[in-house]
C-alpha cells in the first residue's frame, strides 16, 4: 500500500501544480481578500467530494460512457467559465471608466460583508470544480489504478479522495497566503485594470477551450 501511496500523492500533487480552472479561481478570489480565496479553495473541494461520492457509487461511469451526460456536463462547466471571465473583463471596463473619470480604482476591493464575500468564493470554487468533466474524469480513471483488488474499492476510492481533497486543502490555503498579496498591487487602479482585463480573458479563453475538447 506505501508504495501505491506515494504514487498516487505524487500524481495528486501534479495535478495541483498544474494551473487550470480552480487555480486561477483560488487566485483572483485570494488576490480580492484572503477569506474570499480560501472560501474559494473549499468550494473547490467541496466539489471535488462530490464527483469523489459520484465514483464511489457509479455515477462517474454512467456520466462517462453517456455523451449526453459528459457533454451535458461538458458545456455547463464551459458556459460558467466564460460568464466569470466576461464578468472580469466588465470590471476592468468599469475600472477603466473610473480612472477617465478621475475616481479611485482600487476602494473596492475590500468592499461587502464578509459573509458574503466567502459565499460567493465558495460558489465560484465548487461550481468551477463540479462542471469540470476532467476532476470526474480523474477518479475514474487515474485513482483506479491505485485501488488494490483484494479490498473493498468503495473504501479505498473514499480514503484515497479524503487523501486528494486534504493535501488541496493545504496546497490551496498556501497559494492563497501568496496570492493575497496582490491586494497591495490591486489598489492601484491601472494594475486592477490590467488584472481583470487579464484573467477575464484567461477565463473566457479556458472556457472555450474546455467546450471544444473532445
């Protein structure tokens, strides 16, 4: 078992290293306030739980071998990805139309009670995480290779998730404490501008991407 372990950690560790989707969400959230950012990183594996539950009882299978459901999936995940990213560049346009204007870019950053501010992380963290077919994709097809078969594969599929969705915790909470820093960077208004202008795009770009996958 030690020796499927520390491979199967060090796939779960590419994996995380690897940007896509949940990173640059994790990011921009820890770049607007930290809260926001780890809210995000537990809607992450929040939904990461789920398509965890999802392989445990079967559903992933049916979701793979179902073009239907995959690509139903598929597009959705698509669809929310480029909605951030449109929402992102409309921000930076407002930013842009505070600074024609003469008013401060960067008094916002901070605005809204935090309640609500780690809602919307945790949402924009789970959703992004739930609709990407890869993450289901994942515990269907690479944690298998690291269930033993002379024991119960529900149980090692749960233990090895639980395994997953913890070593992100710390990955993510850490990238966070980086990430936040850009706070500093983001009250200036023509560094906001670009930010947004940039990681909108990256969003939109991304989402496309994962529309036009096979």
């Amino acid at each position: 078992m030690s020796v499927d372990l520390i491979g199967f950690l060090g796939v779960v560790l590419v994996a995380y290293v690897v940007p896509g989707p949940d990173f640059l969400v994790v990011v921009r959230s820890a770049a607007e306030h930290p809260a926001k950012g780890r809210a995000a990183a537990l809607g992450a594996q929040g939904g990461l739980c789920v398509h965890m539950v999802a392989a445990a009882v079967g559903l992933s299978v049916l979701a793979a071998r179902s073009p239907v459901v995959y690509d139903a999936i598929k597009f959705l995940g698509a669809a929310y990805l480029v909605h951030l990213g449109v929402r992102a560049v409309l921000a930076a346009r407002r930013v842009a139309q505070r600074q024609r204007g003469g008013g401060g870019g960067g008094g916002d950053v901070t605005v809204g009670a935090s309640a609500g501010r780690w809602r919307s992380g945790f949402a924009q963290g789970f959703l992004t995480n739930v609709l990407n077919p890869k993450a289901a994709l994942f515990f269907l097809s690479v944690l298998p290779q690291f269930v033993h078969g002379d024991g119960s594969p529900t149980r090692q599929i749960f233990l090895l998730g639980i395994l997953d969705v913890l070593v992100g915790v710390a990955y993510w909470f850490a990238l966070v404490t980086v990430a936040a820093r850009l706070r500093v960077l983001l009250a200036r208004p023509g560094f906001r501008h670009r930010w947004e202008l940039t990681t909108g795009w990256l969003f939109i770009g991304i989402g496309v991407g994962v529309a036009a996958a096979a």
